[in-house]
C-alpha cells in the first residue's frame, strides 16, 4: 500500500526542515539558517498512533537569482497537487508576511487539508502571539517548535485525524514489479517492449515519465503488474520541485511493489547515480533485478562479462541480484526479464523447513566455527525463519554482542548455497536464548 502524504510548505527558512526532523525522528535534512538550503534528502517515513505516513519538506529550492514570491508559489502549487495533506509551516517570530498570506490563499482555494503549523514558539509570550495567524483563514494555528519539540505531538495529532485510509488497487495474485533507475535509461520502453505495444509515453528528453504508472498484463498464463517510475537521481540532486514529487512516487512505487528493476545504461556506463537509485530498492528490502539496457549501444569491444564484473564491484551490496543485459530499441534479452522477476518473487516469498534450517545452521558452525569477539564467542543455539519478503531468519544464541558482522555474512551466503534466494535479500537477526 501507498502511503498518505504530508507536504511541509511554507517560504524558507521558517523552520520547515528541523520540523520534518523532529518528525520523521532523525535529522535527514540538512538544517541550516540559511534560506534555500535544504538539498539533501527530502522525504521520510512518520509514524503517529500506529499511522504511517510519508512526510516530504518542500524546502530545496535555489531561489537566488529567482523572484522570491515565484518559488514559493511553485513550491506550493506542487504540494497541492501532491499532498494528502498540507502543513503551512509559518514563523512564529516574524508575524504574518505578505509571503504567507500569498500561500495561505493558493491553499485556502485547494480544498486540500491544511494544517497551519506556527513555528518557532518556544515560551508562552510567543504561544499567545500565534493566535494573529487566524486571519489567515485556515484554521486554528497549532503552536510548535521544531527546535524542542513543544507542540509537535499535537501537530502529529492533527494530521493522523485528517489522512486518509488509501486503499492500492488489488490485483490479486499478480506480480507487481517497478522499474526503477536514473533519468532516460529506458524505464518506459522496456515496458513497452514487455507488453509488446506502446501503453507507455517514451521520449528521448530526460524526465519525460513524471508519475508512477500501473499497467496489469499477462504472459505465458501468468498475471504480471509493471509500475513505470519517474527516473531518479540521487538524492544530492532532488532539488527541483517537480523532481522531489518524482522521487516520493518513485518510492511509493517501489514501497507497494515486490520486484525492483534496476535498469543501467550501457551506452553511459555506469554512474554514481546508479548506486543512489538501486540503494532505494535495497533499503525497502525487495526483491531486485538488475537490468542493462541499451546493449546495442555499448562501447565497441565491450564484453558482458566485463561489464558484469563491474557491477558486482560497484555494487557489492546487490550481489545477490541476476544481471540480464537487453535492448528495448531491438527486443534482444526482453524475453529474459520476467522470469527473473519470477525468481525473485519466488525467492522472497520462500519458507524453509524449520527442522532443515537448522541443520544448515549447525553444519555452518561446524565448517566454520564462529571468531571470537567482544571478549567471547558466538553459539547459535536454534535458528527460525520469522518472515518472508524479505526471508527473515532469526539466530537464537548465547549473547548476540558476540555476532561478527563477517561471520552473519557467511550465514547468508550458506542459506544462499542451500536454497535459491536468487534477486531476494535475506534479513539475519539475532536473539538471546533464555
């Protein structure tokens, strides 16, 4: 399922990011008391009264050399074509500005939810002086400080009572997969070329796929579900409007699918961006399939084999993931996919026998007996899988204080020899037997 979203809007330097910090619980943006400063990452995962929801802070935006009503007008344009709900985030300190009674009007005629959030309240003079902001005609204005923290519960409050319950479209027994990658690696053709018509928008400008589109389809008697993602870049350079609502469809994407496509480039090579993007799929523990496309357009001379074993050094943490190389422009390799993503599926959603599981464990610890650390030495006592997507394995030992992080990883890797876990990553925690 997605999740709601909450915009943050608001003009700079009002607080918005330490806001979105205390909220989300850790500082992901980059706070700073200048205005336009925030570049860094942008969105996070909030979680009030067992609600979770996806907050995204609008701050980012380069405004120098740009009319400074323009950004904020921009800025909030996008959050209300976006957000499930809106925090006009103001400044307490200041007062009023002719800047948010601009905004406050753009969000009065939206018929969004808005929540109007006056910052940097941290004593009781400042509480009183918030209440000038009801003629902003928005409501009642909740006094908070994202610096300490004051009020925010009540903000949380107000938000998990106006989101609402969002409901993805059930597609029963369908394997739901997205593709994602960089800015113009071909995303949206190899959809094409997968559904074999263009029910897809393709275009060689960078960007040109903004939404996450759903397509259902079948193939060889099985029900498949291609969610084409707008390209991501890494996250330094989210720092366009439009391009910060890409991404958080992008990730919602990735969020409610069960396979991540990582489409490469052949022709550019591999790029920083690339580690970026596949990270995301990663951090959401699905299922992953690496992609490369465009092989008809690869340097001259270039090898598969090369190229492959640059992306297993370049991307040490994927090493689980198959590695098929295409051409959407030719079709050569399209027929690859699927049954990658097949595998994948089927490797998340594998259950091992508790009675075989720890028999691989022992035998592991007999092959390899566990190193010592932290003034002693790891005896896994019994093991269980708990979980599937990812396959989740717990290690019922003496102490886990005493599990090298090298010797989790040749667990891994024996359950990975053992069953086929292909494209699938594996989660290994450890518990004190009592």
């Amino acid at each position: 399922m997605s999740l709601p979203l909450i915009a943050l809007v608001g003009a700079p330097n009002v607080g918005k990011s330490t806001l979105f910090n205390r909220m989300v619980g850790s500082r992901l943006s980059i706070v700073e008391d200048t205005p336009g400063v925030t570049r860094d990452r942008l969105y996070g995962t909030a979680v009030w009264l067992t609600r979770r929801f996806r907050v995204v802070d609008t701050g980012g935006v380069e405004i120098a050399n740009h009319p400074f009503q323009v950004q904020i007008r921009t800025q909030a344009e996008i959050a209300i074509e976006e957000a499930d709900v809106i925090v006009f985030v103001v400044d307490g300190k200041l007062g009023i500005t002719g800047d948010d009674r601009v905004v406050s009007k753009m969000l009065y005629r939206s018929g969004k939810p808005v929540i109007l959030a006056v910052n940097k309240v941290d004593n009781a003079d400042r509480v009183a002086d918030a209440q000038e902001f009801y003629s902003l005609g928005l409501g009642d204005p909740i006094p908070v400080s994202g610096s300490h923290g004051i009020g925010v519960g009540d903000l949380l409050d107000r938000i998990v009572s106006l989101i609402p319950d969002k409901q993805d479209v059930d597609y029963g027994e369908a394997i739901t997969f997205s593709l994602i990658g960089r800015p113009n690696v071909g995303k949206s053709s190899i959809t094409n070329a997968l559904l074999g018509q263009d029910r897809v928008i393709v275009s060689d400008i960078a960007g040109t796929t903004r939404d996450s589109i759903d397509t259902p389809f079948q193939a060889e008697g099985k029900n498949y579900v291609a969610i084409d993602t707008a390209g991501l870049n890494k996250r330094g350079k989210i720092f366009e409007s439009i391009d910060k609502y890409a991404a958080i469809r992008s990730l919602a994407a990735i969020d409610r699918s069960q396979v991540a496509v990582v489409v490469l480039d052949a022709s550019t090579g591999i790029l920083d961006q690339d580690r970026h993007v596949s990270g995301y799929a990663l951090e959401a523990r699905k299922g992953i399939v690496v992609v490369v496309n465009k092989w008809d357009l690869a340097p001259k001379g270039l090898e598969q084999g090369e190229f492959e074993a640059e992306i297993k050094s370049r991307f040490k943490f994927l090493d689980f993931a198959e590695i098929i190389f295409v051409s959407a422009k030719t079709g050569k390799g399209i027929d690859k996919i699927l049954p990658a993503i097949e595998r994948a599926y089927e490797g998340c959603n594998r259950r091992i026998p508790t009675s075989i599981l720890n028999q691989i464990i022992q035998d592991a610890q007999m092959m390899n007996p566990t190193p010592e650390f932290n003034h002693g030495r790891l005896k896994i006592l019994f093991s269980n899988q708990v979980g599937i997507n990812p396959p989740t394995f717990v290690m019922f030992c003496n102490n886990p204080a005493f599990a090298h992080f090298s010797y989790t990883r040749y667990l891994e890797n024996r359950l990975r020899e053992s069953f086929d876990f292909t494209g699938t990553p594996i989660s290994i925690v450890y518990r004190m037997r009592k």
